[in-house]
C-alpha cells in the first residue's frame, strides 16, 4: 500500500529584506494512513513552513515552494488548481494551529464554522449541518453543545476553543490531520487533555496526523516515527524509540541533553548546546549545525550530508552518524 | 560586584517573608457612575518565606495568581491585604528614601525578551540606565566600563554594547535583560518566565547562567514559572499555586518526588517526559474540567470541583496548609 502522504525533496524559499531564507531546504517524508508522524524542532527550522506548504498556505510573495513533489493520496497537490485544493483542504485534510482564537472567526457563531465546512465541502443542508455539529462537539468533548453552538470564539476558554478547532477538522471524515503547535498556548493540563482527545479521535477514525511541535515530551508520548528539523532540513528521522534512545545525529542528542527532566533529580549543571541558533540568510555549503557540533571534521564545512540510512527505517544526515553509535544512550 | 563569591551563611535568614498577602482587582461598570461590581480574587491569602541565597519555584497554570505575587513582592502592585517584609521591613510601609533603595535592592527579569527591551535603545544604554538613574557610577567612562563588565559576566562580548535588540537573538537579549537586572548589585531577583520564551537549545545555556550568578553574587531568587520541569532543575524549594492560593510547598524534589495535593498529582501526571519508553509505561489520566473563574471562585477547596478526592466537607472549609512531613506544607484536609 502507498503511503497516504509523500513529501519529496520539497524546497520553499522567503525573499526577506535580509535576503533569501531556504526555509524548507529539500525534506522529504512520508506519513503511512493511521499513522502519527512528529515533526520537531526549535524556532526557524522550517517546521511549520513544511506543514502550510503540504497545504499550500505560503504567502505568495514573500514565500513560494520552488521545487518538489507532494503527493496525497495518489495526487501530486502542487499540480491542482486553487480550487481543487480548496476541496482538499478541510474534507481531507484537517487543519489545528496552535491559536484557536485567530484561526476560528471571530464573528461567526461556533455552530456556524462547523457548518460552513460541513455544507462547503459535504453539500448537507442546513438542518442536517446542525444536527451534525452538535454530534461533532458532543464528540470531542464539550459540555451542552446545543447551547455551545450558538455561542461566538470568545465566549470559551482556550482549551474549549481548540476542541472546537478539532471538531471543525474531523467535520469531513478528514484522512489527515495536520497540527501545527496545537497546545503551544494552552496551559500543562488543558495540554494533556486536547493531546488525548486527539489520540482517541485519530485511533477511532483512523485518522493519520501529523504533529508539529518543539516539545520533546509530547513527542516522546504520541508520535510513532520523528522527523528532526535544523536550518530547513531534516536531520535525523525514524522511529520514536530510536530517537530517544540512539541517536545519530549531533543535534538531536545534544537536544534531548539538554532538556531539563522532570523524572530526575536535581543535577548540578545542564549541558546545552553550545552557540547560538543559525542565521538562515547566512548559510553556507556545508551543515548548518556544524558551528555548534562537538563532532564537527574539516567535511562538514565543504558539503552539506545527505539524510541516509543508519539502521532499519533510521535515518541520519551526519557524516560521523556510524561513529556516533557507539555514544552513550542519551534518554536512558 | 567585585567577583568575589559571598559565604553562605550558616543559618538561613529569611530575605522575604510574604503573609496573608491577598491582591482583589475590582471590576467596575459604567462610565459615569462608575460602580464596583464584584472581583478578581488573583491572589488570596498567601505565605511564604525566602531565605538568604535560595531559589523558591512558584508554579501554576494561567491565572493562579503566581505573577501578581510576583509584582506586589515587587511594589508595582499595592496589595489588598497582608504584609511584604523584605530583609524585615515592610515593603508598603517604606518611604521614598527607603523604597528608593528597595529599588536597588530587588530586580526583575521579564519573559519576553523581544518586549521588555527598549527597542531605541543600544544595549551599552539599557544596561547602563538604571546605573546612571541611581547615581552609582556619573563618569560616563566608568559607567561604561561597568557595562561591558556586565556583559561578559552574562556570557556576551562586550562589543554589543553599540548593538540594538534587534540584532541579537533572544537568547542574547535574555541575557542583556539578566545584565540589566544585575546592574546594580541586587540581593534578589524575581524571574517571571525568564527562560520560557527561549528554545529549548538556548533555554539550558540562560539557566546555567542564572545558576552561576546566584552562586557567584550569592543572589536569591523567586523563580516564576509554569514549566515544571525548569523548576525542578533550578530550584531548591516549590510552591504550587491554585486559584490564588498554595495548595503545597516543599522541598523540591520532595516535591516532585512525592506530590501529596491531588492538584499537584494531577499537574505532573499532565507533563510528558521526553521519553517515548517511559511515556508507553505510564497510566495517565488528565485532570477534569477547567480552573474555574478567580471572580466566583469555589467555596472551601477552590479545587474541590476537579478533585477526585473531594467529599463534602472540601465543599465548606478552606483547607489550610499543614506542615505533613518535614518542611513539607499541604493546604487539604483528606490527605494525611
């Protein structure tokens, strides 16, 4: 069976007053149907740009996806016409951004956003929208939906709020869902309750998602497979046990270093990664994490390493990554 | 500052004590016949104590009333009830030679690097600001020199004294703010989300510098923040805070260690561990519901409506906080 999404080498580019910014620099992944695939990173490294690429949400200017192919469900999404992939987006694949408030519209009810997409995409009438989206918030969670409906975005709390955005992206039966941050904003215990909620939901539809986050922790607790972002690229990718566990690339084990644990006692001193973050118009040819890598050869300033195999579906892109075995487990 | 580390002493003294502190906003109505109409019981009835070179952790989610505490310590809010002493005096009772000197004594360093530097400003002039405004160094020469000190002791190179914030990464203006906040010898500091907006890479590097420096100047440190697991690593002793009110304080990995209050259980139960093996392992059950409004909050236990433990007496008396094991404080009346 193919897979439900196929990335290959995607490229988007910025033109910013400081320069050109490679934001995606040539990923490529796939997303298997059912599956949670996490895409992680820190600020700048192209993750969200990746997700709104898939949808092809790049402000044209500044941003433009120069090269690659995007293949969903057997359709290669770069070739469709604006409203052809205005069907996609929404019925097959479902959108969760991380604020609710400025991704809901403000001057429509609840009821109405669920409906709109509902009658936009399913042709449902009226009557028949309503009573669907009350089955939909009764579904993800929220208390006297008849009541709910009528209400506006900010009459709910944050977490109710992006519980309405989850009901909005299952609205059509969706094959995919992409959330880009969705609990960024929200506080530790709503957090806990909307990943959940998710998990379910995805398990009871099989619905494949694909989570964009920085959080090391929420990856470490729904994502089956991890694709680590640096500088537009991905770095190191596989299944989440193997991340964790034996790293083989630089920066995601300096990464999961230096994350202070809540599971351990008090250590004396973190051990960060060294350096600042790359500036992305002022990338040269070879890796961009060299400046800040403790293995760092005289190579690494002359190419950039390709993401290859390591082991099994593990992949790495580091010179040093079979060097890197040996290391110590760093999550253990 | 002179780089020479400052013994610790022997005996703890308290360098704060904060008791029975409660700040009510009002809401009010109408323009013209402005009305008060209820309030916002942000923090209600809080004690705690800080001793000389430790680092207290208040923690809580949105609202629980952990930065307002923060600013009244700070006297940028007046409290509506209780009292502040600092080194024993009290903070709302000091008169503008005295407050003046407060001023010196107690720093703050903010969240948000990005806002909470004077974007017009180079660097060498915000570091340099409070050291001009309290007439410590007037030689501009000096006062210069001071400043680029700061600098390096924060791990930046003196030369981004003629830089502007927007040049510096936010890691970098973290530490501009923390040269700010030391610029004036400052016995304590009260970080309100320092490290929170930093990534996680810069986020570790910002929290060995803060514990550097509270051992190097033998600073103390309030540590507001709602990221458990920083908490954990920086400080010695935790409070969590529920509804304007501390539900538990120890010891800090006592704390984590053995949580007794259910919201505390439930608070660390929601944390994900970066680690898939442990995760796969862990039963795990996210608290009900949401903290409900500080303008009507519960009566009794303001977290009797969430707590799989509540049984009607929770409903009635306010819990208050008993000493359960040593140096370790519970505000709830089912847990023994």
């Amino acid at each position: 069976m193919p897979p439900l999404l196929e990335v290959r080498a995607l490229h988007t580019e910025f033109r910013t007053g400081a320069g050109l910014v490679r934001a995606v620099d040539g990923i490529s992944y796939t997303v298997e149907p059912g599956e949670t695939v996490a895409i992680v990173g820190e600020s700048g490294s192209g993750k969200s740009v990746s997700a709104l690429s898939i949808l092809r949400l790049i402000p044209d200017p500044p941003g433009r996806i120069t090269n690659g192919e995007i293949l969903f469900d057997g359709k290669d999404l770069r070739r469709l016409t604006e409203p052809e992939m205005r069907e996609i987006r929404g019925r097959d694949i479902g959108m969760v951004f991380q604020e609710p408030m400025t991704s809901l519209n403000p001057v429509l009810t609840i009821g109405r956003q669920i409906t709109e997409t509902l009658e936009q995409h399913q042709g449902v009438d009226r009557a028949a929208a309503d009573r669907r989206a009350i089955e939909l918030l009764e579904l993800v969670g929220i208390a006297d939906p008849a009541r709910r409906l009528k209400q506006y975005p900010h009459q709910l709390s944050g977490g109710m709020r992006q519980r309405v955005m989850i009901a909005v992206a299952l609205a059509c039966n969706p094959k995919l869902i992409i959330a880009d941050e969705p609990t960024t904003a929200l506080d530790v215990t709503i957090q806990a309750q909307i990943l959940e909620l998710m998990k379910t939901l995805a398990r009871r539809f099989n619905v494949a998602q694909i989570i964009i986050t920085h959080n090391l922790g929420v990856v470490a607790r729904y994502a089956a497979r991890v694709n680590v972002m640096y500088a537009g690229r991905i770095v190191e990718s596989g299944p989440a046990d193997a991340i964790y566990h034996a790293p083989r690339h630089p920066y995601t084990m300096a990464l999961l270093r230096s994350v202070p644990r809540l599971d351990r006692p008090r250590q004396a001193r973190l051990d960060p990664v060294d350096g600042q973050p790359p500036d992305l118009t002022r990338l040269d040819g070879g890796c961009a994490f060299r400046p800040r890598c403790r293995f760092a050869v005289e190579r690494c300033g002359q190419e950039q390493p390709a993401l290859e195999p390591v082991e099994g579906g593990h992949l790495a892109a580091c010179f040093r990554s079979t060097e890197l075995l040996a290391s110590q487990d760093v999550a253990a | 500052m002179n780089g020479e580390a400052i013994p610790a002493p022997l005996l703890p003294t308290p360098l704060l004590e904060v008791r029975q502190l409660a700040m009510h906003f009002p809401i009010s109505e109408g323009i013209v016949l402005n009305r008060k109409i209820g309030e916002v019981k942000a923090v209600d009835g809080v004690d705690f104590t800080i001793n000389r070179g430790e680092t207290l952790g208040l923690v809580g989610e949105s609202g629980c009333g952990k930065t307002t505490t923060g600013r009244c310590i700070l006297r940028l809010e007046r409290p509506t009830a209780g009292q502040i002493l600092f080194d024993g005096r009290d903070v709302n009772r000091m008169e503008r030679q005295e407050l003046t000197a407060l001023r010196r004594r107690v720093q703050v360093i903010f969240q948000d690097p990005y806002s909470s530097l004077n974007p017009r400003m180079k660097v060498g002039d915000i570091i340099g600001e409070p050291i001009k405004v309290h007439g410590v160094e007037r030689d501009p020469r000096r006062r210069r020199d001071r400043v680029r000190e700061l600098l390096s002791v924060c791990g930046l190179d003196p030369k981004f004294t003629d830089r502007y914030p927007h040049e510096m990464s936010g890691g970098q203006r973290q530490r501009v703010g923390i040269a700010r906040a030391l610029a004036l010898d400052p016995e304590f500091i009260v970080c309100d989300e320092a490290v929170s907006a930093l990534d996680v890479s810069i986020q570790a590097q910002v929290i060995n510098l803060l514990e550097d420096l509270r051992e190097r100047f033998g600073l103390t440190y309030l540590f507001i923040a709602h990221d458990l697991s920083v908490v954990r690593h920086l400080c010695q002793r935790v409070a969590v805070m529920y509804l304007g009110r501390i539900v538990e304080m120890a010891d800090s990995d006592e704390l984590f260690d053995n949580p007794l209050h259910p919201y505390t259980q439930a608070l660390l139960s929601a944390v994900p561990v970066p680690d898939p093996r442990i995760e796969a392992a862990r039963a795990f059950r996210p608290p009900r519901g949401e903290v409900p409004s500080p303008i009507n909050p519960p009566s009794g236990c303001v977290f009797h409506p969430r707590c799989p433990m509540a049984v009607d007496g929770c409903k009635q008396a306010r819990p208050v906080l008993r000493e359960l094991r040593p140096r370790h404080w519970v505000a709830c009346s089912e847990v023994n």
